[in-house]
C-alpha cells in the first residue's frame, strides 16, 4: 500500500510538472505573437523578451501551485501560499525590465519605450492568467493587446497625416 501511494504520488507531481510546462509553452507563444508585433516595429523589447516575461510569469504561478500541492499532501501542511505574492513578484520584476525599455530624450522633448514597457506588462499578466488557468481569457486579452497594438498605431497614423506641420489641430473643412 505505501508503496503504491509514493508511486501515485509520483504520477501526480509528473502530471502537474506536465501540467506547468504546457501552461508556459502556451503563455510563451501568446506573449510571442505580441512579441512579434513589437520586433517588426523595432522596439528595445521583442520576440525573445515578450516569450521569456510571459513565461516566466506562468512558470512562477505554476511554481507556487506545485509547492501549494505538495504540502497539502503532507499530513499536516504547514505551507500558505498567497497568490497574489506571485503576482505582485512578477509585476516587480517586470517593472525593472519595462523601466529598462523607456527612454527620454532630452531636448526633443520625447519619451519612447512606454507602449513596449505596457506590452510587457500586459504579456506578464497574460502569464499569470495562464498559470491560473484562465486560458480562454488570456487568449481574448491577447487579441485585444494586438488590437491595440496594431489597430490603434493605424488610427494614430492617419489621425498624424491629417495634422498639419508643426503640429496643429487638423484643418477642417469650410462649411
């Protein structure tokens, strides 16, 4: 009988490791489709980042459900875990890489970065909806994260053609 059980216990923890490795591939390649959209424009953080944020963020919810799990196992589990800890960590890692992404340029009065730094954010918490298992949600979050991305950016470019040099409100026409 206990022999049986460690063996249980065994296929348990393989199938919520398996559990967590898929959970990261799928946070991986939603956060690489926005990934993509911010390397075609050329933007400090792409691809690779977009895929390693996200699934990091999935990784550590896994993480804490496989730690959570194996105490509740034991006889009498000591361990608490605070979802809400993992996710305020990856929102702290995340906002020292997104502060790494924004820069200000001093006398063009520009800042760059932000939009990049918010889509890291974004592919964080897509992960961490991924570790939770809110994956239909993550995939919507993500559409509406491409939306914004690439229709917005669209909207913005022609709203910029119709401005007149110097930067204006656009000209209307005469009634």
């Amino acid at each position: 009988m206990g022999a049986n059980r460690r063996g249980d216990d065994m296929a348990s923890e393989l199938a919520g490791q398996l559990n967590v490795l898929l959970e990261v591939l799928y946070a991986m390649a939603l956060a690489g489709s926005i990934g993509v959209e911010r390397e075609i424009k050329n933007r400090p953080a792409g691809f690779r980042t977009h895929m390693l944020v996200g699934g990091a963020a999935a990784f550590l919810v896994g993480i804490g459900d496989l730690v959570m799990a194996e105490s509740m196992r034991e006889e009498s589990p000591a361990l608490v875990v605070d979802p809400f800890r993992l996710v305020e960590a990856v929102i702290a890692g995340v906002s020292f890489i997104g502060a790494g992404t924004i820069f200000a340029q001093r006398g063009a009065g520009t800042v760059t970065g932000i939009t990049t730094a918010a889509s890291l954010l974004m592919v964080a918490v897509i992960g961490v909806a991924v570790g939770f298992d809110y994956n239909v949600l993550a995939l919507l979050i993500t559409a509406a994260t491409l939306s914004v991305l690439v229709l917005l950016a669209w909207i913005e470019r022609l709203i910029a053609r119709r401005r007149p040099p110097g930067g204006g409100s656009p000209r209307r026409a005469s009634a």
